[in-house]
C-alpha cells in the first residue's frame, strides 16, 4: 500500500469516483470526481490533534462498528494516503457557537469546511476494473439468529476481533461479556451455494478463511475448542490442503452439516446448533460460547455505476463478464478494458494478484504498441442521398455524426469515435447510410438464402453481437437443447435491424420474426437498444395496419450470461410459428410484396420522403 | 454468375467444413453439408476437414486461397466469438482482406444444441452455409483504422487487485490514475488479519 502512495509514475484519487468516460480504446476521456475530503491532502501529516478535540462520535466503518470514531478520523492508522477526513453529515460545522474546535487545533491550518467536490479530466488508454466485492449480510437467514443473538458474529467482524490493530487488540471476545469464549462455532457456506436464498454460487475463499481463522484461534488460545460446520471443505488451492490438515491436528473438529437452528441461552447468552450430522447420519445439538458466519461474497452494489460508464457486460450472478472465460479471462468485451480481482468473481488475494498481473500485463500489450487497430465496422454517409434531415444526428448514441440542417449539407462521420451500432444507418429514411461489413444488401442476401426454401418451417432471429449472440453461444457450450428451426442472422447491435429487413422477411414468407438484443443496462452501444424497441414498437403498428398479426414478431432481451433463457425463448418462437397458417403466409407476402422492390431514387421520391421525415421527426 | 466484384476479379467463394473432431461431426452429416456447398453460387472449392482452426488446418486454408485463387472465404466451424480472428489472420496471411471471410456458426448455434436430431441439424446447417456464403458474396475489403493509444492507465478501485496492477503498469514505466472511492486504498484486504496460505499479515 505504501508503494502506490510514493511511486512516482502513479497519481493516486483517494474518496475520488468515476464521473463520465467518453471515448474509445487507446482513446478514454475521463472525469473523476474528487469528493470534498475537508482536509487537505497534501498538508495533513495525521497527527490527530483534531481528532482529539472532535466532540463527535460515529460507529467506526472499518471496525464495522465494533468500536468508535469521530466526525474527523483517519479510516485506519496504515491509510494511504497518511491524512484525516471529515464527515461534514457529522460534523457541527465551523460556526463557533456551535464547534470548529478542529480547525482551532490544527497547526497545518489543512481543515476546510467550504471544501468543494471537483472534477478532473484524463486521457488513458487503457482502463482497469478492479471495483472488488461486497460481503453477503446474513440478517434474511434467521434460523442464525445474526443481529437477535450478540454472540452469532460474521467472519469480516471475526477479522477485526482478532486483528491486533483492531477494537480488542486482538484479544478474542464475546460481544455480550467480553469474556473470552471456551467454545467457537464456525458455520460454513452462509449466503453462499443456495439457490433459493442468499446466491448459488461457492464464494471461492470461505473455507480457507475459515482454516485460516481456526489456526488463529488455535495459536492464540490452544484451549479453545472449534467446531466448523461444513457441506464441502474446498482446499484445492497450492498449500491449502496442508493447512486444513494442520488445523485438524491443532484439534479442530469439522462436522458435515449446515445447523438448521441456532438458540440462544437467555442466561448465559451462549448458543445451540442443532445439525444433522451427515457423516454419522445423527440428529446432533452442539453447544458454543461464540458462532462466527463465514458469510460469501457478492457484486458490489455500485457495479451499474462503472458498467454503464464503460459498457460492460454482467454475467447472472451479477460479477462482471469476461470477454471469453477461458481465453480472455481478464479482457473485457469493450476493447481496452480489463478486470482483476473479485470484481470480475469472488476470489482470494493470490488469486487477485494473479489477475490483477495478467490485466496490467494484457494493457501492456496493447500501450507499448503505442497504436492500434480499430475493427472496420462504422458507418458512412452517402451524400447524394441525404436529404440533412438530421435524424442519425440524434440516434447516434456517441455523437459521431454532425450535420447542419439549415445549410442543408450532407451529414458527416467522425470515423474514430463511431462504435459501429448501425442504429443510424436503420433510422435513416432514405438510406443514407451505409455500414460497413454490415450492409443492407449483405442482410438481405441472408434473409433471401434463408427463406428461399421451406420458409414457413423456419424462425428467423436477428441477435446482436455482445449479449443475444453470446447468449446463443452459451446455450451452446452448456447443451441446452431447443428446436432446429431457427436461423440466426448477427447484426453488432439489435439497433442495426431496419425495420426493411422485418418486413422483407415476412414478405419472403417467415411464420415469425425475432429480434433479440441486449437488456437495456448492457447495451454495449450506451443506448442503441432503445432504438429498436422504438422501432419495434412501430412496426407492431405497421403490422396490425396491414392485417398481419403483431405476435409474428417478436421482440426480446437476452444476454450474454442467459443461455438458458435464449434456449425458452427459441422452445417459444417455435410453438409461436407452429400456429402460424399457410393462410397467413400467403396474405403476408402479398400485403408486403412492395418492400421487395429496390429503394426508389431520392429524386423521384424527394418531397414524400421528405415529409416522412418531418413526421419522424414530430413522433 | 458473379453478380458482385469484389475488386478481385469475379467471385471465388471456397468453403471449409469443419467437423471439429466429433463436436459437429457427431450431430451433423459433414459431407453432406459439403457436397451442398458444392452447388452453390460462385464456390469454386470445398473443404471438409477435422480441425480447421489447427495448424494444418490454416494452412491448408491459405494454400486453398492460393492455388484456388478465392476472393470469398467460408469457414463454417465454431461461433464467429471464437475463431474469427483466427481465421481473419489466415486470410492476412495469404494476402487476402481479413473483411472477406463468413463463418457459419455450427457447432454452438446447431450440433451442440440439437443433439441427437442428426436430420434437421444438418438441414439447419445447409442453411446456415447457404446464408453465409450468400453474404460472403456480398462482402467488400475494409480497411481498419489505426489509432494511437494514449500511453497512460487508469484503475478503478484500490483494494489488493487495483494495487497490483497500479504497481505492475506503473513499474513498467506508464503513468497510471488510481481512483479509489474510500478515504483510503487497501479495500477488503486492509480489514483482514492475516492471510492464508502464508499466514502473515494482510497490510
């Protein structure tokens, strides 16, 4: 920790956020907000002089509230940066009727209450996620008894309890006598590996933890006796299965078993488990002075904030999404973008160190180059058919298009900050447009191969790159079977599927119609999903007009982690087709037979087209 | 014939079926699909190998684009999220634009999913060629763009893995930005004891 305060080549934002990023790898605008810290950084040598005379009082965050602070505090006495913070919510304020006693105290003279928030700008390359993780709150599990009984603690307050810096100096007690206890309970797995409460997943390092803490207790009080209760003991990392060994033979008994009840002595404040024993198939009650929940991990809950920032993906248990799980492990999906730590799923800290050096070793790859290329997939203006009507101005989610409608000029590009949506280019009402690697005519070419043959037995599903896609590929790796009737057309985002190439299936004679796109918080163009379900939207409308049913199409969301969710929806879209009559089919592609035929030439179509515009534009 | 050129004289389409190992070849009949291939617009060439990703298998690719003189690729194996850049570097290779390949996803979006319906997945993975190579025909060379990297780092959280990475970048010689939300870098970590495996202290 020291280190990073005084290398030179890092610039540390302690109490600082993430406020924006624009921008695109190699390329990252950034603003950060640097909280009001009513303490100078720079000047504050934390000699405590103000923490002294602070009349204010607050439960102690890092003690998680096992001891006090005050209004002005230094979290922890090892903190970099070495300097105090107010908490002005607390504090009395400098009106000297009321306080300013710190301000009085301190010789640096560092202490501001009119201190401001303040935004900074940087450019970076590349970007590091390392949000790490929040610990799972056992209050919902009540047959624990956590925040009924004063002696049922959680692992995180074990830390603190035994921890020589922390509110006993390390001195093991009970919370309602502060009396050391003769027996310790550990129970296992608490929040974690349940899918009906608290989360599915295994937390990866509860069980070492808890070795960990069992060998603790052990040093410290050999007479101490320590049960755990467990389903697994996953000790499966280098040294971890000669540690749990160890603590076995410093007398740890480990009995297999969750406690279905824990009961409080009213008394004696003490505590009983009972637990089926499943070893010895017994029904069992133990008795412990203190039980300790080794609780899991789950996603912060402030991980939307940087996901929407930096368009990431999440996977279902809610931790950031790698690019490939086995390949990419650290890469995000968003070029330039990497994850280390418990950000990405829970871990232990060689584990987080391991990936915090591949993420910076896989950053290095790409700065040291000093360039890089960016994917081919952007959009172009065709200016002989564009009438500056100025919609794609509006649809694109990244600004990139500019275009003086007064003037009358055609529309512009800006290459580099274009991501490739293609949700301008589906907008565009006179086809404008083009993207490139994406273009009408490839889309049509693969509709028309589709539907050429058979067209009533098949499903045609548009999926976008990141999330549907993905989630097509998951369904894959994990085998989740569904009929074999749809045919998936990949477009980089649902935004890209113009509602021509709707209707120019029906037209071919598709039963159904789907388009799957991302769920709005991963849209991996910031917002381009909005756009198709406006559009989509629309097109139920259109379709209802012309005696076509609007359920032929349909519309849905399905990331990159919900395979199983895109095999329901295929099991769906196919029962949907199987009531579809030949009937429908045939009247269909006589109502749509004129979306076959080419675009007609801006002249002869100028004022109509311009006025659709002017509708477009007033809806 | 060739309704499209692709700056390359008229259309050349060769398509590679993969079987890889049994993972397609078990659900969908291979050279069925390839003989399919065959009848279609502008394929000059099909092959119908067992691994096309692996290195024989990329070479026979470019030795295919050279002796067939192919503008067009169609490699229909694994989903695009896989191997794309594989197969992209391939064309490279032999001097072709990376831009003119397609690939037909059947093995995540057809064997792995319909599994023991040995008909319909194979007719599922004739259409699925058919669709690409109709787009492939209509693909053009694109250039990709080459931007400069702004030499810098920025790290979003400063508990043990943002203070790894902070320190490997910045001892690389890059200037990083550590943005921390506490008061404090140190995260989880900093409230620990000690640690496992090695048992000593977490600060």
């Amino acid at each position: 920790m020291a280190d990073v305060g005084r290398h030179p080549n890092i610039e540390l934002h302690a109490y600082s956020e993430v406020d924006a990023v624009s921008g695109y790898v190699g390329n990252f605008n950034v603003t950060v907000r640097k909280k009001a810290r009513y303490v100078d950084v720079k000047e504050c040598t934390a000699c405590g002089d103000c923490e002294d005379v602070c009349p204010i009082t607050a439960p102690d965050e890092f003690e998680i509230g096992l001891s006090t602070r005050k209004a002005i505090y230094q979290p922890f006495p090892q903190a970099v940066p070495s300097a105090y913070v107010l908490n002005i919510d607390e504090c009395l304020g400098n009106n000297p009727i009321a306080c300013g006693k710190c301000l009085e105290v301190c010789d640096k003279k560092c202490i501001d209450y009119d201190d401001k928030d303040e935004l900074i700008h940087i450019e970076v390359g590349t970007v590091i996620v390392c949000i790490g993780m929040d610990v799972y709150d056992p209050t919902p599990l009540d047959e624990f008894g956590y925040t009924r009984h004063e002696n049922v603690i959680t692992s995180m307050e074990f830390e603190r309890l035994i921890n020589s810096g922390g509110p006993t100096q390390g001195h093991l007690i009970r919370l309602t006598d502060r009396e050391q206890p003769k027996t310790v309970a550990f129970i296992q797995c608490v929040g974690s590996r349940d899918a009906n409460r608290g989360n599915p997943y295994c937390s990866n390092f509860c069980c070492m933890n808890t070795v960990k803490d069992c060998l603790l207790i052990k040093d410290h009080y050999p007479d101490v006796d320590i049960k755990v209760f467990y389903m697994d003991i996953r000790a499966f990392g280098k040294g971890f299965e000669d540690l749990f060994q160890r603590s076995k033979d410093a007398g740890t008994i480990y009995i297999r078993g969750i406690p279905g009840e824990v009961e409080e002595d009213p008394e004696t404040k003490s505590l009983k488990l009972y637990v089926e024993n499943t070893t010895e198939g017994t029904m069992e009650c133990h008795e412990a002075d203190m039980v300790v929940l080794s609780i899991g991990a789950i996603p912060r809950k402030d991980s939307s904030t940087i996901q929407q920032l930096l368009t990431l993906q999440r996977s279902q248990d809610g931790f950031f999404l790698e690019a490939h799980p086995k390949l990419k492990p650290v890469d995000a999906a968003t070029q330039g973008v990497f994850f280390a730590g418990c950000a990405e799923s829970p871990k232990d800290i060689k584990d987080s160190v391991t990936q915090a050096g591949a993420a910076a070793a896989r950053a290095n790859r790409l700065m040291m180059q000093g360039k890089v290329k960016v994917e081919a997939i952007t959009s172009t203006i065709i200016p002989d058919l564009c009438t500056s009507c100025g919609i794609c101005v509006k649809v694109c989610p990244y600004n990139a298009i500019s275009c003086d409608t007064k003037a009358k000029t055609p529309a512009t590009v800006v290459e580099a900050a274009c991501a490739g949506c293609g949700a301008c280019s589906a907008e565009c009402p006179f086809g404008a447009i083009t993207m490139k690697h994406f273009t009408d005519v490839q889309i049509e070419a693969q509709i028309d191969a589709m539907l050429e043959v058979d067209a009533k037995d098949k499903v045609l599903a548009f999926a976008c790159n990141w999330c549907s896609y993905s989630g097509g590929d998951l369904a894959g790796t994990n085998r989740f079977q569904y009929p074999p009737n749809t045919r998936l057309i990949r477009t980089m985002c649902s935004g890209r599927v113009d509602k021509r190439f709707v209707l120019r299936a029906f037209a071919r004679g598709a039963p159904i119609v789907l388009l799957s796109g991302c769920h709005f918080a991963d849209c991996h163009y910031i917002n381009a999903v909005h756009w198709t379900q406006r559009r989509v939207e629309k097109l139920w409308d259109e379709l209802e007009k012309k005696g076509i049913r609007p359920e032929r199409l349909q519309l849905e969301w399905i990331s990159a982690a919900e395979g199983q969710k895109f095999a329901t929806v295929m099991r769906a879209v196919e029962e949907l087709r199987q009531k579809v009559t030949a009937e429908e089919i045939e009247h269909t592609k006589k109502a749509l037979a004129g979306v076959l035929e080419p675009r007609k030439p801006r002249a002869a179509t100028k004022k109509a087209t311009e006025q659709e515009a002017a509708a477009q534009e007033a809806a | 014939m060739a309704e499209v050129d692709g700056g390359n004289g008229p259309l050349r389409v060769g398509v590679f079926v993969c079987q890889c190992g049994l993972n397609i070849a078990g659900t969908v009949d291979c050279d069925s699909v390839a003989k399919f291939s065959e009848g279609l617009d502008d394929v000059v060439v099909v092959y119908n190998n067992k691994y096309t990703c692996s290195e024989p298998g990329q070479l026979e690719i470019r030795k295919a684009i050279e002796e067939n003189d192919l503008n067009r690729v169609v490699i229909a194996s694994c989903s695009p999220r896989m191997h794309e850049p594989t197969f992209r570097a391939a064309l490279e290779a032999a001097g072709l634009n990376p831009y003119l390949l397609e690939m037909a996803n059947l093995r995540e979006h057809c064997s792995w999913v319909h599994i023991g319906e040995k008909d319909a997945a194979t007719g599922k993975a004739k259409d699925l060629v058919k669709m690409a190579v109709a787009r492939a025909r209509r693909l053009e060379a694109q250039e990709e763009m080459v931007v400069p990297i702004t030499q810098k780092a920025m790290v979003v959280g400063g508990g043990i893995a943002g203070i790894q990475a902070a320190l490997d970048l910045a001892d690389a010689g890059y200037k990083v930005y550590l943005i921390e939300k506490e008061p404090s870098i140190g995260g989880i970590m900093a409230q620990i004891d000690k640690t496992y495996p090695t048992m000593d202290c977490s600060i």
